[in-house]
C-alpha cells in the first residue's frame, strides 16, 4: 500500500497547490475600470478551460444575472464587475444561467441596485476565496480516502504496483466527481427551495 499512500500525498499536495492558485486575491483584482475587451482577455487568462466572449458577458447583463457597466463610460468595467464574473465562472459548469440568478439574489436582491444587497460583493468574494481554500486543503478527510480501507480495496483486487497507481487515481477521481454530482444536486435544491421564497 506504500504507493497508494504516495498517490494519496501526491493528490493531496496537487489539491493544496490548486488552493494557492486558484482565485486572485481582492486586493489584486485591478483597481483601475475596464473596457469589456480587457475584462474579456482577463477572464480568458484566468479561466482557460473556457472561452469567454463579448457576447456572452453581454448576455450576462442583459439577463440581469450581472451588473449593468456604467453609464456614459468607456471604461464602465469596475472591480465589482470582474467580482460577479469571476463567481460566475466558478457556478457555470454546475448551474445554469437561471439559477446562478437566483444564487447571486439570495445575497445581492436586485443585480443593478447596490442598496440592497445584504452583504457587499467584496466580502461575497473573500469568503469564496476561503470556502474555496478549505475545500481543496480538506478534500482528502473525507471516509472514501480512509487508508485501511484503500488497502483492503488493493489487497482484494490483487493489483500489481503499476494497476495500484492507476486505481488509486481512478478512484480518486471518481471520488470528486461524485462528491460534485452531489454537491450539484445539493445547491439545487436549495436554489430551487430558497429562489422560490423571493
């Protein structure tokens, strides 16, 4: 079982490596308002495993599932902008277009209306931030990575070394996306359940 446990320590450091990786501090976000080709390319940059375009960002707005730019500036991009999209690329693969509005107006009511939100989107996106981290240093705590049972897993399908290595990551892999399937299905129902309530 020694290389499962190298496997298990190999994912675990990969995990905590995408931790410190993964979101741009809030105090680095730019400071300075965008035009929608930099909010593009910056988006493009940090998120490459999709390609954002102007239409989509405008689609966004016009959906109200972000805030309007400003009025009357070229630059009418701000923080706060690149805030809403940089949550918003975290929920598109798991929630559709409807329920990331319903998600964002359990915490900000109106999109285009900054007076009623009950909380401010900065703080909305320094708590992601650590929710994000601690999901990615903890994820290997939970029972399926218990290493007894691995072990007994190992010893009952009589792998050689090699076929224990690819197991141990199928499994792993298999884990998360289980673990995602219901995490899915969880935030859902409370959309469902809690975007009715409004």
């Amino acid at each position: 079982m020694r290389s499962g446990k190298t496997i298990i320590d190999k994912i675990d450091k990969i995990a905590k490596e995408i931790s410190k990786n993964s979101l741009v501090p809030y105090e680095d976000l730019p400071q300075y308002d965008l035009f929608l080709s930099q909010v593009i390319d910056y988006l493009n940059d940090r998120f490459e495993e999709e390609q954002y375009t102007n239409n989509i960002v405008q689609n966004y707005i016009k959906n109200e599932v972000i805030s309007k730019p400003e009025d009357g500036k070229k630059r009418g991009y701000t923080k706060l902008h690149l805030v809403q999209l940089v949550l918003l690329s975290y929920m598109r693969p798991i929630l559709t277009t409807e329920e990331i509005k319903k998600v964002f107006a359990l915490a900000f009511n109106e999109i285009n209306d900054r007076s009623d939100d009950i909380i401010s989107w900065e703080k909305a996106y320094k708590v992601f931030d650590r929710i994000q981290g601690d999901s990615f240093n903890n994820f290997l705590n939970v029972e399926f990575f218990n290493e007894e049972r691995l072990q007994q897993f190992v010893e009952e399908s009589d792998l050689n070394e090699e076929e224990e290595e690819r197991i141990l990551v199928f499994l792993t892999v298999m884990s998360l996306i289980a673990q995602a399937s219901a995490i899915k299905k969880l935030a859902k129902k409370i959309i469902d359940e809690y975007g009715e309530k409004q």
